[in-house]
C-alpha cells in the first residue's frame, strides 16, 4: 500500500484502484464468493476470486478557506396579509379491497356453434357429427369457464375421455348400423377439439407456457431450507415446442433470478457458471417434460 499526500486548492479526493479477474461474468454468482467479502490474499490458490490487486491510495488535502461577514440585508416592510378562506374538504372514504378473480382469456366464437345451413339431404350422419359437436362445445362451456382458453388443454383431455373413449368409443361387437354412427359423433368431436385447439393456441402460447415451466423449475430448485396421453397434433407440438423452450431457459432463469437478489442456498454446489450450466443442462432440464404436460394438460 502506498500513501502520497497532495495539496490542491479545492478538493478532497481518495481514489482506489483493484482488479478482480474472473472466468467468466457470471461466475460471481457461485462458489465462495471470496472477491465479495473484500479479502486480498495473495496465497497460491485456484480460486478465481482469491487474486490480489494493487491498491494506491491518493490524499488531497485544501487549504483553510478565510471566512468573510457578510452585510446584513435590509429587515422588509411588514404588510398586512389577508387571512386565507379555509375551505372545507370532503371526508376521504376508504378504498375497498380488491379481491383476486380467476383471469380469462376467451376468444370470440368459440363456444359458439356455426351455421352449417340447410342440408342437401336427410343424413344421419351429418346429424350424428353435429350433434357430437355441439356436445363437445357445451362440456367446454360448462366445465371450463365458458370456453376459457387457458383451459382448452385440460378439456381436450377430458373430450377424449368422456366422448372419444367412453360414449362413442368404437364396440367391434356393436351394431354396425350404430357403430357407423358412431364413427360420424367421434369426427364431430375430434373436430371441435381441433377449432378450440386453433383458436385458443396463439403464436406466443407455447413459448410462454415454456418460459413459465422454467421459472417454476428454478423457483423449486432454489427454495430455502404423466403418462403420456393422445391428443391432437397442435397441441403435442405446442408441448414439445414448450420443452424444448423450457430446457434452453433453464440457465438464463437461474442467472435472472440471482440478478433480482434472491438467496438461492443449491447454487454453492457450484463452483463456477459452467458447472451450474452443465447442471441445468443434465439434471435440471429432466423436469421439464413432467412439468409442461402437468400444466398444459392436467
């Protein structure tokens, strides 16, 4: 450490100078964090933090400044002042409380059944598929919220469940005349599943779904001391586009939550970035799969 005093007419100034090298710029965030506490020592050691930096030390010290009077201004006039009018104010009344309500997200139309206009002919079918149809957008309008879309995974599950493979599920032993039909009521459900799917699945949906699975992961991760089912195609790509979203986050999700303060005690396994992102990358990311489904579908 050196010390040098410099006199200068009007300032103060200590300057310090040091350097801590680190691997890479998130490294800070792991291991033991010796560069944060302030030690210096220069023992040989592979820590990244532990390296010593050089410290010079500058004192500028001012002159004593000469204090002068100053002439008194001159006392003002007093003038009469007019009493100000008080005006009366309303009494303030309490704000009610805002209870938190279930947030829905609806798209126009869809719990909707459409004008399919007059038939050519009588057909039993058609009949047996519109019918299906408009079974389909009830249970979607009864059970979820009036066509909530946020719940359209959860009512392709139960669609499935109730009509697909349990009142028009196909019976080789059936009458064929009403297997047939049958048939044509599983097509009008199928199709309705998929207009709800279209309608309620936007461009952004799956990445957000993804990026939420993340940030749960993390939030799991960093707390203080499915079988896979069919549905349609939309909506398995929509999971897979969100698992693959969910397993690329895993690191920067982590990182963003350390930014924001937060004490995450699992991160001191770790003793650099890479080794956290290697985590994330191997271990973390098996929990997206589960995760996606899980919210997507249950």
């Amino acid at each position: 450490m050196i010390y040098t005093k410099i006199s200068v007419p009007t300032l103060l100034v200590i300057a310090y100078i040091g350097g801590v090298v680190g691997e890479s710029e998130y490294d800070a965030f792991f291991g033991s964090n010796d560069a944060l506490s302030g030690s210096n020592d220069a023992s040989d050691t592979d820590n990244i933090f532990d390296d010593a930096g050089a410290r010079i030390t500058i004192i500028i010290e001012p002159p004593t400044r000469t204090r002068t009077r100053r002439p008194k201004p001159p006392k003002p006039r007093s003038t009469p002042t007019s009493t100000p009018t008080l005006v009366p104010t309303e009494t303030p009344t309490s704000t009610p409380t805002l209870v938190p309500t279930k947030t829905i997200q609806k798209r126009t139309g869809i719990c909707a059944v459409p004008d399919r206009g007059s038939e050519r002919r009588p057909s039993q079918c058609s009949s047996a598929r519109n019918a299906a149809y408009e079974e389909a957008v009830s249970l979607f309008q009864s059970r979820f919220y009036d066509c909530d879309c946020y719940e359209v995974g959860r009512f392709s599950v139960s669609a499935i469940d109730e009509l697909l493979e349990r009142k028009y599920k196909a019976d080789e032993k059936g009458n064929s005349r009403q297997e047939a039909l049958k048939k044509c009521a599983r097509d009008g459900v199928e199709r309705y599943i998929n207009d709800a799917a279209k309608a309620c699945i936007g461009p952004s949906t799956c990445q957000d779904i993804g990026f939420l699975v993340t940030d749960l992961i993390i939030t799991d991760f960093c707390a203080l001391p499915s079988t896979t089912r069919y549905n349609n195609n939309l909506l398995k790509e929509c999971a897979s586009e969100a698992k693959q979203v969910c397993r690329g986050d895993l690191f920067g999700a982590l990182i963003d939550f350390l930014k924001g303060g937060y004490e995450c005690p699992a991160k001191d396994q770790f003793g650099s970035a890479a080794d956290a992102k290697g985590f994330m990358k191997d271990e973390l990311s098996k929990q997206c799969t589960a995760r996606v489904e899980e919210l997507l579908f249950d």
